[in-house]
C-alpha cells in the first residue's frame, strides 16, 4: 500500500494548475447514459474515482476510453442496468446511476453504499424522491430494486439539502412525465453544471443555482458533444489553505474565484493575502501570523464541508483559539485525533469543536481516514519540524489529481513509497 513520506518546514512558491472537478465529473458521467449518444468530457481530473465511475459503466455494457483529461462515454450499447456492491462501496458517488437507469430502462438494481469512515450516510432522500416520481422502490438483500412503467412529475421537498439526491431525483425527473418541482434543491457549481449539460440534452430545468428547481418533462434527451468539467474548487481551498499554513506566494491557475467566495474571505479576515484575478488567486502568506477565525461548515454558498479538516490545521497554527461547528456530516472528526498526534490541540464537544491556536507540530507516523482528512494531514506534515509517514494515500488518490507532484512543483518535500 502507498504511503507518503514528508519533510516539513518548508515554504511554497510558484504555480499550480488546478483540475477538474471530482464532485462535477462523477453526475456528468452518470448523465451519459441517459441516452444513447456519445459524450466527450473534458478537463476530467485523474482520480481513481472517475476510473471507478468509468468501469461501473462499462460493466453496465457501455463504452468508456480515457484519453489524457478527457473521457469520451458511449452508452449506446448499455443494457445491464446494474450497479453491484463491490463497485458502490468503494465510491457512494456510484450511486449516481440510480436515477438515469431507472429514467432509461425504466428498472435499475444498484446496491446501497454503506457508510463510510465518518459514519452512516443515508440514501433516504434519493429513495423518498425516487417514490415520489412514481417509482417503485424495494430493498432485496442490500440492493435498491428500482421500477417503473411511467415516470410522473411531482413537487418534492427534501427535509435538508443533499446534492446526492438533487442529482438522482433530476436525472430520473428530466424524462418524467408533467412537471416536477424540487424544494430545499443543492445549489452547488457541481449540480449547477449537471443542469446545464442536462439542458444542452434538451431537458427543461429553471431555477439553476436556486433551492428551487423546476424541471418540465420531456420524452427524449438529444445528444451533446463535449462538456468541459469546472474547476475543483475543494483542490483549490486545499492549495490555499496548505499555502496559507506553510507560507509563501502561489498563484492558482484555472479557478473559478465565484465558487470559492466563502473560503477567500475567511482566508483574508484570518490575515492571509488574497488576490482575485479572472480565473486564478494568488495566495500569499507569513505562515507565522494567521488569526484564528470560527468557523461553520454550510450548504453552497457556505463554506464547505470537504474543507472542514483543512481548516482545522490552519486554526491550530493560527494566533488564537477558535471553533468549528460541522452543520452536515455531524460525525466528520475523525481527523482530529489523527491532527493531534502531530501536535494539535482539539477537542471536540457536543456539536462543535474548539481548537487551541500558536501549535508547534512536529512529525509522526499517521494514517489517512477519508479524502479530505488526508489533504489536512499533507498540510499538517508540511508544517510539521522533522518527518512525517502518512499510510493509506488510496483515500487521496480517490479525489485530488496528482497532488504529490503538484506540491513538490511548488517546493513542498514529499516522496510517494510503496
Ligand atoms: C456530496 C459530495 C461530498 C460533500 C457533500 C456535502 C459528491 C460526489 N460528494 O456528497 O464531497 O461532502 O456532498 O457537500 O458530490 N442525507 C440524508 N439522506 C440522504 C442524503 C443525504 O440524510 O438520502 C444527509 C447527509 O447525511 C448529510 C446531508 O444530507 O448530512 C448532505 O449530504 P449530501 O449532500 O447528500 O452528500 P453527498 O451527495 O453524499
């Protein structure tokens, strides 16, 4: 198994090209196979979960070649409308293809994803609105039995926002039958793009970018021939954030500065230097005078959940204590013990956590727990006096691009070991 090994202390200068996003490509790659036409995706980050994503189509019968950043989906000869557990449980995502199966072959079986490392994650709202659309739902031996001889549209109100289940409930929605109204609707840039491509198909969807989506039925979706992924704006805040921490001056190239609104500011009110350009942010920073900040995680436009860890290990190296209060994955700690072996200072109480400022870190053995965990972890390492060894980087693998070499570009020291 791969592990990182990484010397801190030291600062980072120069460029990064930020990737597609992991959160875009995944529904857009699930919105190919509503049809039968070809689709060419660019700008597809290299990840292991868009290879993920590539075979589960593919063991669905349909096309899927990877050519450098671009990924071209033929779903024209898909017919095994099946997602099985083994699949599905290395990547909820998976369960993206829930709704465009159902939509297309009018039944689908896709195996439920589980939890994951920082507790359960349910289905529920995908499952609750796919009913509402009038189909028929069963759960067999682990798997979700979807049917349906006619997709209806209806008014469905999620009880919290999910972009999961915005993403499902749309694709299935696009081909129902009459309108369909989706209340308490994600907002975020990735669901805003899966609108967009659905409408290049000829869908009919208003209020994109709102938390009221109306979608009109249609009966066919046409093709379309590219789409280009936006930026990762999770890669993004993590680069910032690892800058901000180390010190130093990075320029991040092909950004989208709108989707990232909530992180700059916070960066600029913790004293770090942030200039905006038109797709690309400069960072610059001390990494020795940062003031802590509180900080709540929130739906789009909030500041995101994906960046929570990273936050943290910024607020343990900052002048000041301060708080985080996580109000979507109540259980999304698992990092803190984790960050306090190499030195941080975090308690976690009933619904938020408090974080000791003004940390020395010094190097240890660690272990990765979740994606976005990890790139804290990276951070923390970065900073740390001495050594660190980070096990199990197939977490990080998942979701950033290439991040060893993009780090050690801009003078970060870290070496990938099997
Ligand atoms: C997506 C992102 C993930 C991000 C998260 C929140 C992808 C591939 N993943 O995950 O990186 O951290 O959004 O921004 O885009 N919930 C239920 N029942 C459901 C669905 C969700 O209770 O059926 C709850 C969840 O437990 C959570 C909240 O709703 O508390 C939001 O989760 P959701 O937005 O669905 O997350 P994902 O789509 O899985």
């Amino acid at each position: 198994m791969d592990y990182f090994e990484i010397e801190g202390k030291n600062k980072l200068f120069g460029d990064i090209d930020i990737s597609g996003a992991k959160n875009a490509v995944l529904p857009l790659m699930a919105a190919a196979i509503l049809n039968d036409r070809a689709l060419t995706i660019t700008n597809v980050p290299k990840l292991s979960d868009s290879i993920t994503m590539g075979n589960l189509i593919k063991g669905m019968g349909g096309e899927v070649n990877f050519d450098h950043s671009s990924i071209i989906i033929d779903p024209k000869k898909l017919n095994i409308p099946y997602a099985p557990y083994k699949l599905v449980k290395t990547m909820r995502a998976s369960f993206y293809v829930l709704g465009p199966l159902v939509a297309r072959f009018g039944e689908a079986k896709v195996s439920l994803p589980g939890g994951c490392a920082w507790g359960p994650r349910p289905v529920d709202f995908h499952l609750e609105g796919l009913k509402k659309l009038g189909i028929d739902i069963s759960l067999e031996a682990g798997y979700v039995i979807a049917k349906s001889k006619k997709i209806v549209g209806n008014k469905i109100v999620f009880p919290k926002i999910s972009v999961g289940a915005t993403g499902n409930v749309l694709m299935a929605a696009v081909l129902a039958e009459g309108d369909t109204e989706i209340h308490n609707a994600a907002a975020e840039p990735e669901i805003q793009q899966l609108c967009l491509l659905l409408n290049q198909m000829g869908a009919k969807i208003s209020g994109i970018g709102t938390n009221i989506l109306k979608i009109q039925g249609v009966e066919n979706l046409g093709g379309v021939d590219s789409i280009k992924v936006i930026p990762d704006r999770i890669e993004a805040g993590t680069f910032l954030i690892a800058v901000a921490a180390t010190g130093g001056r990075v320029r991040l190239n092909n950004v989208e500065p709108k989707h990232m609104e909530s992180v700059t500011s916070l960066l600029k009110q913790s004293n770090i230097d942030i200039e905006i350009e038109k797709d690309s942010i400069l960072v610059t920073s001390t990494g020795s005078d940062m003031k802590a900040c509180n900080m709540e995680t929130n739906e789009y436009p909030g500041f995101p959940t994906d960046l929570q860890a990273q936050w943290m290990l910024l607020m343990s190296l900052s002048i000041g204590d301060s708080t985080i209060k996580e109000n979507i994955y109540f259980d999304r700690f698992t990092h803190i013990l984790e960050l306090n072996r190499l030195g941080c200072d975090v308690r976690l109480h009933k619904d938020h956590a408090v974080i000791k400022g003004d940390r020395s870190l010094i190097g240890a053995d660690v272990m990765s727990t979740d994606i976005r965990a990890s790139a804290a972890l990276i951070i923390a390492a970065l900073c740390a006096e001495g050594l660190t060894s980070i096990s199990r980087v197939y977490h990080i693998d998942r979701g950033y691009d290439r991040i060893e070499e993009k780090l050690v570009k801009v003078g970060a020291k870290i070496t990938r070991k099997k």
